[in-house]
C-alpha cells in the first residue's frame, strides 16, 4: 500500500488564527485512490521546523503533499525548504515570470513583488494556478514524490483534483479506480454516515468530500452491482431528488433545464443578501437565464419594489409563507422571467422567536401566468450556514417545479 502525509504550513494555522481544512481534504482523497494517510500535520512559517518536518516525513512515506508558505512574502519559505532538503538549488522559470508579467502588467509593483514565485527547486516540474499567482510543483526527494500547492483551497482544490491526483495515480502505478461517483444534495454529512450505515454492503467501501452545495459520495470495492444497489437503497431513503448518480451540481442542474426550455428566472431576496444572485451569475453564460435580483432587506423594501402587501407583512410577518409567495410573484412581473424564487429568514444569531427560531427560512417560487409553491425549512449552523443552504435549497426547489414535479422528498431539515 502507498503510504502518504499532509504537511500544512503558516504560523496562522499553528496559532488558531484559521483552521487547516487541507488536511481533511486531502486526506479524503488520498485514501480514495487506496493511500494510507499516515500523518498530517502543520508547522509554522519557521525555515528550520519546516526543513525538520520536511525531511522527516519524506523518510516515512511514499508521498507527501505540502500546503501553504508559496506566496511572494519573506514569511514564504517553502521553495527554499525543499530547495533544501532536496539539496538542489532554485531556480529561475521564464515560464512562470513571463506568465506574471502578463497577469499583471498594469501593477508593475505587485509584479517585482511576485519575482520571487518564479523560483522552483531544480528537477521539479511546474503545477500551473490558473486561480492565483503561486504555481505548485512536484518531484522526487529519494524515494518520495513530494507536491507543494499553494495555500487558499479556492486555488489547491482544483489543481490537486484536475493535476495532481491523475498524475499520482500515473507515477504511482495506482490500479485503476472502480468507483461510482454520487451527488448528495440536503443532508448533512453525520446524516449521510447514518443512511450509508443502513444501507450499505459490507463489500462496498465509500469515502465523501463536503463541498458547497454538496456532498460528493464515492462508492468503491465490490461489484458493478453492489455499488449500484447500495445506490438504489440510498435513494429510497433519502428520494432521487437529494441523491443523484454522477457529479451533480445544483446550480448547473437547474441552470441547463431553464436553458433547455428557453426559460428565465428572476429572484427577491431578503436573508440571503444577495447571494442567490451571486452563484447564479458565478456561471458563465448566466444572463442566458438570470433576468436579475432584488435584495429587499426591509419591510419597506418588499412593499415598495416588489409589492408585497403590507397588511400581510404585519399579519403574518416577513418570514412567511405569504410573503415570499408574493416576494417571487413581484420578483417574476418586475423583471419579466417565467420564473421568480422569494426567500426569507431568520439567519441569526439573534432575531428568533419561539415560533420562527434562528434558521427558519421560507422559500417560494412563482410561475409568470400563475402557479407557485413554497416551503418553510429549519436550517442547523451558524448565520453563513444558514445563507448557503437556503440558496442551495431554492436552487433544489426552482429545478422541481420547473419539471413539474414538486417532490415532497426534497423537503428535509439540514
């Protein structure tokens, strides 16, 4: 069995300042490809603890992966800690300046900064950032393959599963996968242990990855047909609608359906602050679909641009089943869309009530010509949690009656 290890760096981790998720990241995936994590630990932006930890880990195991300390500062030493180690020197790419000076030729100044990623250790291969300015890069130190990549998991976690993985999997001589990829939408990650529990074979091994607005689950081991049965059962219990074969993502879903049907929709927010508006137009291509938004935070604001009643605000309040009703007719006839989606909450942590708690959220939909549905939910975790699942959750709702559907089995309380 290949074994492997995660080394984080920066002295932000080692004092609490922000959490290290890469460890939990990478090891996921590394034991999805049959690696056996031996250690995964962090060290301070300290050129001697780094060179220590380094040099012992690349003793230990067949692989290991650093994190962090690849930015343009003098607190960034992880080049010349492999530089190091490796007992090689670093070197100047062409490749990677040229590709800075481009980038950033209107801030000559944050360029010269930049200078300094441009030196990669001698004999290791570049692992292009498309997402940033630090490039990773990758090889040997005796017989351990050894991959730095920078610190933000915005620029990491896509140069690890689009770069990395396939090339460990190459180099290492890993067997090929067999594994059936599922998406799991409204289910929280200790919820999915407990139905993977209960609806699992013994010869069928998984592994998760939390993303955003998901939890990819992978089914490996076993037969083609275990696999797939453990799949059917899950969805009996949890319906198909919330778990899906392949690589789903929520947005992408409802996003290629209205597309399809030359649909549009329009969208009135009040908890969510806009953020429904952001991940739709995170999607290239998104005004093929989106007319637009209304944050309408206050009261007034729901009355006076997307004439909401104001009588049924003061007898049912904001947060209601009323309201976001008619926060998504108003959202649907002020931008003319086919359709409008009206959320409302309580996102905490404080304006809670006893009958409307910190994490209700009402979502409501509403077809141009007539026709609509909405929905309270009770979202777990703190004020970001709260957004997030509501946005992810509208998406759900909006894809469902789109189809016409409007399955009972999305309705589920993260």
């Amino acid at each position: 069995m290949i074994t492997s290890a995660v080394l984080s760096v920066g002295t932000e981790l080692t004092t609490g300042r922000i959490q290290d998720t890469h460890g939990r990241f990478l090891g996921a995936q590394l034991q999805r490809i049959g690696a056996s994590v031996r250690a995964i630990r962090i060290v301070p932006d300290d050129f001697q603890v780094m060179t220590g930890e380094i040099g012992d880990l690349v003793a230990r195991v067949d692989l290991l992966i650093v994190t962090g300390g690849l930015g343009p500062t003098s607190d960034d030493m992880t080049r010349e800690a492999v530089a190091e180690v490796a007992g090689v020197r670093l070197l100047h790419s062409e490749e990677v300046w040229e590709d800075l000076r481009r980038r950033f030729a209107v801030v000559a100044r944050l360029a010269r900064a930049n200078r300094k990623q441009a030196l990669i250790p001698e004999g290791f291969e570049l692992i292009t950032n498309s997402g940033g300015t630090a490039p990773g890069f990758s090889g040997r130190i005796g017989g351990c393959r050894l991959v730095c990549l920078p610190g933000p998991p915005r620029e990491l976690r896509p140069m690890f599963l689009e770069q990395v993985l396939p090339a460990i999997e190459a180099d290492l001589g890993l067997p090929e996968r067999e594994e059936l990829t599922v998406s799991v939408f409204m289910v929280p990650e200790s919820g999915l242990e407990e139905e993977l529990a209960a609806a699992g074979a013994p010869e069928v091994v998984w592994g998760t990855q939390v993303e955003e607005d998901r939890i990819r689950l992978f089914l490996r081991s076993g037969t083609v047909g275990a696999r797939r049965a453990v799949l059917t059962r899950l969805q009996d219990r949890l319906g198909r609608v919330r778990v899906r074969e392949g690589d789903v993502r929520p947005l992408d879903a409802v996003f290629d359906l209205l597309r399809s049907r030359r649909q549009t929709v329009a969208v009135a927010e009040s908890c969510t602050g806009g953020y429904l508006s952001k991940v739709f137009t995170d999607r290239t291509g998104s005004s093929d679909v989106f007319m637009g938004g209304l944050i309408t935070y206050s009261n007034q604001a729901k009355v006076g641009l997307l004439g909401v009643d104001e009588a049924v605000i003061l007898r049912k309040g904001a947060v209601s089943d009323e309201v976001v009703g008619e926060m998504a007719v108003g959202a649907c006839r002020k931008m003319g869309a086919d359709w409008g989606i009206g959320i409302s909450g309580v996102a905490g942590p404080a304006g809670g009530t006893p009958e409307k708690p910190v994490g209700t959220v009402w979502i409501g939909t509403a077809q141009r010509g007539g026709g609509g549905f909405s929905r309270r939910f009770h979202f777990s975790g703190p004020r970001s949690l709260v957004r997030r699942r509501s946005v992810y959750t509208a998406l759900l709702i909006l894809e469902q009656c789109v189809l016409g559907t409007e399955r009972l089995d999305i309705i589920f309380d993260w």
